[in-house]
C-alpha cells in the first residue's frame, strides 16, 4: 500500500476513510465472526443481538430453540427514596472523631455501617421466545450458527429430511423491533410454534390470528442476590408509585402455509418463509417519575413499533438495519499480520479459544475480541437510551448477579473507557446523561447524608439513578458502602466527552456545571489534618488492610484512591474554566484546594501506597488495584512526565499479580500499556482471552472468557470486555497528556499491523501502518484545528506543512498546526 507523498487532503466529511485502509493480503482483520458447529448449552454460549434497547440472546435450537429477551428499561422499583437515613449525618461526625482523634477504625467501621440507605433495584429479564419446530426427519445434519459482528445478525442453518433450513435474526435500532427470519430450501416445509414465557409473574393474551403478547408489572423491589433475607422479591408497593408495567408483542407474517395463535402461542404449518416481529416497550417515563402513576402507555408504544415494522418486508428492514449499524462499526478497522501457521483462525470459535488458552498463536481472535467490544457497545448503549449495566443489556435471571445495576467503584466507568478512543462518541451519550441524572439525585443525597453542597454518588446504582450508599442501614460492608467518590469520578467521563469532541457548548452547558457541582462536595467533604486536606471516612473499594496493630480494617482517611480522583477532577475542572475563559474566582479555589491534598507516596516496598499509611494487605493480590487510578484512568503517573511514580506503579502491579477477575485483569491491560509495557499488556490479553467454562460466582478461580467471548468475572460482566477494548486502544494509541503517542505500546506480537479511525484528545481521527514496530504512514484528521503534538518511535515527516521535530529520552516529538477538516499524512523516515 502506498501514500501519494506530500500531499495534503481536504476531507469534506470528518469520517471519510482515510487512504490508509487499503486492503492487503498481508494484513487480515479475519472474518468477523462467532461460529460454531453446535447450539448453545447454556447462556454463555448463546449470541447476543441488541438495538440499545432490545436485547436477544440466541441459542441456536434446530428443533428447540431458545431466544432470552431483554428491554433495557425493564427494572424493579421506582424513583429514589428521600430522607432514607436521618441519623447519618450524626454517625458521619462520629466516624470522623473516631478516626481524627482515636485512630480507632474499628469504631469508624461501625458508625460507617449507620450511615446508609436502601439498596439499588435490579434489571429484569423480559421473557423467552421458544420455537418448536418439526421436520419429516428430526436427522440434523450440517448445523451450523454464527454472529456476525460487522452485520449485526445472527444465523442458524441446518439439514432435515433433505431439506436445508436457516434463521436470520436481527435487533433493529431504525425500526426498533427485533426480526427473525425463516426460510427453507424448499416450499412448505416450515412447521413451528412459537411461544412466550417469563420468570415474572404475566399474562399471554391473543391480539390476532397471528398475533400473540405477554403484559406484566415489574417488582416493587427486588433484594440483591447476595443479601440473604426471608423476602426476596416483592411485588406490591403500599405507595402505588414503584413496578413499572411492561409489554411484549409477537407476530408471524406468512408466505405460503397457514398461520394460527391463540394463547399458548402461533403455529405455522406447511410456510415457505416466516418473518416474525417482536415488538415490547415498558411504562418507564424517566428516573424521577412513577412508572405506575406518571408511565407511559407501553400497550400503546409496543403496539406502534410493530404496526410500523411490519409495513416493511425483510429486505428493507435487513438493508435499512445494515445502513445504522455499519454507520457506527464501520467507523475503524483493525488489521495484524497474519503468522505463517494461522490455522487456529479456522476453527469455531469456541475450539478457537481453547487452544488459544493452551498457547496457539491467533492475531485474528485477538482483532476480533477488538471489533466484538466496539461490536457490544453499540448493541447495548445507543443515544436516547439508557446506559449500558453491568451485562449490557443481556440478562436471564430474575435476581442477577449483583442486581446487574450500575456498579460505580469502576464498573459503570469501565464500560464507557474506550467509547471516545474507539471513535463511539455518540455511544458515550446515555452514560453522559445517566450522570446528569444522578447529579439530581446526587444534591438530595449529598444534603440528606452529609449536609454538604454539591452532588454526591456511591458505589451502586440503577435505572432510577440511586445516589446513597446501599446496605439498608446496616446490612451493607462499609468497604464499599461507604465509598462516596463516584461523582468526582463520574466527571471524568464528563470531560472526556470535551476532549475527544473539543465541544464548547457541551463544556458550557452540561459538564463543567456538573462538574463544578461534584467539586462542591468534594470541597465539603474533604477535611484538613496536618497540613493537608483528606477524605474521611475513606476507603479503598471492596479492599481491607492491617493497621498499626495488626488489626484488620477498611476504613480510614485519605485512601490514595480517593486523593486521587479528586485531583483530577480538579485538575480537569480547572482546564474546562480555562477553556471556557470564564468562573475565575472558583478556579482559583480549586487550585488553592489542590495543592492542599494529601499527595501520593510511595512505600517502603517501593510502591504506590494504597492507604494513609503503609500498611500490609490482609490480601495482596486484590482484583481491585485502586491505588493506580493516577496511572489508570487518570493521567497524573506517566513514565514520561513521573518516571519516579511510574516506578513505583508496576512495583505496585507486580506485588498485585497478574491473576485476577475477568474486569480486573481488562484493567491491568490499561495499566500495563500507560506503563508503556506492551508485552505485558499483550500478556494480560492472553489471559483475559482464555476460556471459561464456570458458571458460579466463585471470583477465586479468575476470569477469561466464556465461548462466546462474553467476559467471565465469573460469572459474567460486560466491564471485562470493555476494559479489554480499552486497554488494545491504549496500546495503539494515547493522548491524555497532549500528545499522540503512535503505538506507544505496541507488544512484539503485533509488530506489523494497521489501524483506522481511532480517536485522540483533540478531536483528532488516526490512521496507522507499521512494521517491525515502527511507523510506516500514518495520517490525522483534523476534526477542530489547533496544534498536533504527535510522539513516535521512529522518526516521521508530514506532508506539506511546517513542523517542529525533537529528539526525547521517548522516541520523537512532532508538532505542527492543524486547520479543521484536513488530514495530514504522514510517513516514516
């Protein structure tokens, strides 16, 4: 492939395709697919479909198939409670004299535990649809299933009697309804029934002779899986304002045959072809509105999505559903060498992961676990819609793991760390607007529990954008019930947004005041102690430590965590002010705040102390490395601009470990690659990708990946995947510290490649191709003007522009100035 050399291209459109992307023989993104020789034998074979809102999870059944259903605003409960916990505020001055005065964290632990509210509601499974179908001969021959990611479909074919049958399955964001295609090799032999059903109490009712449907109301509230309580799952609230009602409808459009419903389902005898609409809505109106009393007429929304849809045949709904998804997936490509023996790329995918996990070498896996996250993220997270929970938006049990709400010690956050890198800005959204509605509720919560300003947010969320710390009043273990950072970290997602998109009026009007508001609560709860200002109680998600006594504890003052997330939000709140050029006053208290913090500090190990103090860990190799948020997802540790404190961050990943739970392994690849250590980030890949088949909760075992390729914590978590993108993103490129560092840690296993339409800070679109590790072309597009500074290994010139070279103790420094809607290309020396 080559450039047309020193020339300079005006793009008309910010995302036409750079001519970087030229297809080679030698590079190969492989077939992007998930295929395999057999049905699903659990859920964690089966494939997942999704619009933002409507999710399947397909298992791939000949003669019985299971398809589990999901609406992304099906949850128990309703609007925040206020006045949750009068007496926290008191307990919140106890904690702090116990700790301040007495250093006794056992006391603090205590009054910690009086200091919470009611635990978060859960996401439901909207319901199955089963088919039933018959054949002459029940021989199944030739079964073959896939996804396809690039598509957006997932495909069952088989053999019967001599007759080749094939289901396409689609969730259709345009038209909002998810479609299932049959057809048969030959005419009249499509013989099925179809069938709905839910764990949820409902009701089936017939609409038409090929129409059927399921009405239901949601639980008032429904216990996390993990509390241990005579009642589980209730259904009435003497309110009347919690269950939001739901709705689902399905219908069978016919060629050929006959097609006949009543209430225990349709059946099709003797059809050549069958398209079948699945249309549902809930009565969810908002998270500070009643489902019951203020809902939406979800009859009338479900109704209204299928008597649109079903005006289109097939191939408009399959064409007009290919246009809106490639319009987000199409945006990048990314392609590696392809080795010699790359006979692993042939197998089903599951075969594929198993021998990978025992050491085959298989880049193609590895860019199709790249593509599969970008691939799940617009599937589960569309603007409009509500924001992806912890599985997404796939969920079969009715008290999932941990409630599958919004977990906000770094679980939410981890879903949305590549949306901006992976050139999914409009993806971000819904998380962007959950946060807006959590800095709502957050200001009740922050006055409720603390008499502070501001907004505040723990560790536990939902659809109804909780703020208070969870445990009901006691039930909860303050090592995470008392995490109270999630606002500040929050924000960070807030300015991310700005950086990648350079958007002012967004900066204006929707970051910075929340921002601003989340600095208010950081700035009342931080408290001076010697010089400094702390965070107390504090704590470090879900870790404990031994204390001067030897005595094991969890909350204390000032956890590096906690300094840390509130320096960066100051940090990024002082820049946003500046860029604004306006709020000076409250800039400067900021700056005056944040030179008062308690700063990070490196411990005797020679590594970053998680605690106040340097004390040992009752668990050294926690799956939660809080301590490095400076390193990852903050920026304040870099081994360019912090050498010392970079040091002492992989000492602090080595004393960690490698092992851990699926996220958390996701999350050393971000280490590893801000580290600059692409081989290690390479190797927490190669362990994040190795298969798994548990499917308890046992986190002591590690995680990996199920067949089909969802993230094992276990049990499975959407975070790992997203985490796992991320982390490839960081490893190609980075441009939190106002550069872009081309390939900054690229791994010896990916030392010739090419990349297309990732993103960096400024608004600027990249294009790579290297080998033997260093840059051959490049080119980057403008999308805001002003100033490129771009870090690379190899020296690079850029066509038909002035720039400014320099050699560094990293590599190359190249800057030049920048009009908007140009690319500039650029080429290695």
């Amino acid at each position: 492939m080559r450039f047309t050399p020193y020339v300079l291209i005006r793009c008309k459109k910010l995302l036409l395709l750079p001519l970087l992307i030229a297809t080679m023989q030698c590079f190969s993104q492989g077939a992007l697919k998930l295929w395999y020789k057999q049905p699903a034998r659990v859920w964690t074979e089966a494939l997942p479909l999704g619009n933002g809102r409507l999710g399947a999870m397909v298992f791939g059944g000949a003669g019985k198939e299971l398809i589990q259903l999901n609406e992304a605003t099906l949850w128990s409960g309703g609007p925040m409670r206020t006045n949750q916990n009068p007496g926290a505020y008191a307990n919140l001055q106890l904690a702090r004299e116990a700790l301040f005065k007495k250093e006794d964290y056992t006391a603090a632990n205590a009054y910690a535990k009086k200091m919470q509210g009611y635990y978060s509601d859960s996401y439901m499974p909207l319901g199955d649809l089963t088919i039933d179908q018959q054949f002459k001969d029940s021989t199944i021959s030739n079964y073959y299933r896939d996804l396809n990611i690039k598509d957006a479909i997932a495909t069952t074919r088989f053999t019967a009697g001599g007759v080749q049958f094939t289901r396409q399955m689609i969730s259709s964001a345009p038209d909002q309804v998810m479609v299932l295609h049959f057809t048969a090799s030959k005419p009249g032999q499509l013989n099925f029934k179809l069938g709905i059903k839910n764990q949820l109490r409902h009701e089936n009712f017939l609409v038409s002779n090929n129409e059927i449907g399921m009405k239901a109301k949601a639980p008032s509230h429904i216990e996390p899986n993990y509390n241990k309580v005579p009642v589980v799952i209730t259904w009435e609230d003497s309110t009347h304002i919690r269950g939001m009602r739901y709705r689902l409808l399905v219908k069978a459009v016919n060629k050929g045959g006959t097609v006949n419903a009543d209430t225990t389902g349709i059946v099709v005898k003797n059809a050549t072809e069958v398209t079948v609409y699945l249309s549902a809505a809930t009565s969810f109106n908002g998270f500070d509105k009643s489902p019951v009393i203020q809902g939406r007429d979800e009859a009338k929304l479900a109704a209204g999505y299928l008597s649109t849809a079903i005006q289109k045949p097939w191939p408009v709904l399959l064409n007009r559903h290919y246009a809106d998804h490639h319009k987000y997936f199409n945006r990048v490509r990314f392609d590696l060498s392809v080795p010699a023996d790359s006979s692993n790329a042939a197998l089903p995918t599951d075969e594929r992961l198993e021998n990978y996990t025992k050491g085959a070498a298989d880049l193609s896996l590895e860019t199709l676990y790249f593509q599969y996250g970008r691939y799940l993220l617009i599937a589960s997270s569309r603007p409009g819609g509500v924001n992806a929970n912890l599985q997404g938006i796939w969920n079969k049990d009715v008290r999932p793991a941990w409630s599958s709400n919004y977990t906000t010690n770094i679980n939410a956050q981890m879903n949305y760390w590549p949306a901006e890198a992976a050139n999914l800005s409009d993806v971000h959204l819904p998380f962007i607007n959950f946060i807006k509605e959590a800095s709502v509720t957050g200001k009740v919560t922050a006055s409720e529990f603390y008499h502070a300003r501001g907004w505040v947010l723990h560790h536990n969320s939902d659809i109804w954008a909780i703020t208070n710390p969870v445990g009901d009043i006691g039930r909860g273990d303050p090592k995470w019930a008392s995490w109270a950072m999630g606002s500040p970290w929050l924000s960070q997602h807030l300015w991310w947004h700005y950086e990648f998109t350079k958007d002012k009026d967004y900066l204006r009007n929707t970051a910075y005041p929340i921002m601003k508001s989340a600095a208010l609560f950081c700035i009342d709860w931080l408290q001076p102690y010697k010089g400094h200002l702390v965070t107390a109680p504090s704590v470090s998600p879900e870790n404990n430590f031994f204390d001067d006594n030897h005595k094991q504890g969890s909350v204390s003052i000032a956890t590096t965590m906690d300094m840390s997330i509130i320096r960066d939000l100051f940090t990024n709140l002082i820049d946003a002010s500046n860029e604004l050029g306006y709020d000076k006053a409250f800039r400067d208290t900021i700056i005056a705040k944040k030179a008062l913090l308690f700063p990070l500090q490196i411990g005797q190990k020679g590594n970053i102390q998680e605690w106040y103090k340097d004390w040992e860990d009752p668990d050294p190799h926690h799956r939660h490395v809080s301590h490095l948020f400076g390193l990852f997802p903050g920026k304040e540790i870099s081994p360019i601009q912090t050498p010392a404190f970079a040091n002492a961050a992989k000492k602090t990943l080595e004393l960690r470990g490698d092992a851990g739970t699926g996220w958390s392994l996701a999350w050393k690849i971000n280490f590893w690659a801000r580290l600059l250590d692409g081989n290690h980030s390479y190797k927490m890949i190669r362990d994040l990708l190795r298969i798994t088949r548990d499917l308890g909760t046992n986190m002591s075992n590690g995680g990996g990946s199920y067949p089909n390729l969802f993230d094992a914590h276990p049990p499975f978590q959407i975070d790992g995947n997203f985490g796992g993108l991320s982390g490839m993103c960081e490893m190609l490129l980075q441009s939190q510290s106002g550069e872009i560092n081309m390939l900054p840690a690229i791994p010896d296993a990916w030392s010739s490649g090419e990349v297309s339409g990732l993103k960096a800070r400024g608004n600027f679109e990249v294009a790579m191709k290297w080998n033997n590790k260093q840059i051959v072309n490049a080119s980057v597009l403008s999308g805001a003007g002003g100033v490129c500074h771009i870090r690379t290994a190899n020296r690079v010139k850029v066509a038909g522009v002035q720039t400014k070279m320099s050699k560094t103790d990293n590599g190359y420094l190249i800057s030049f100035n920048t009009q908007k809607g140009m690319r500039y290309q650029i080429t290695g020396i």
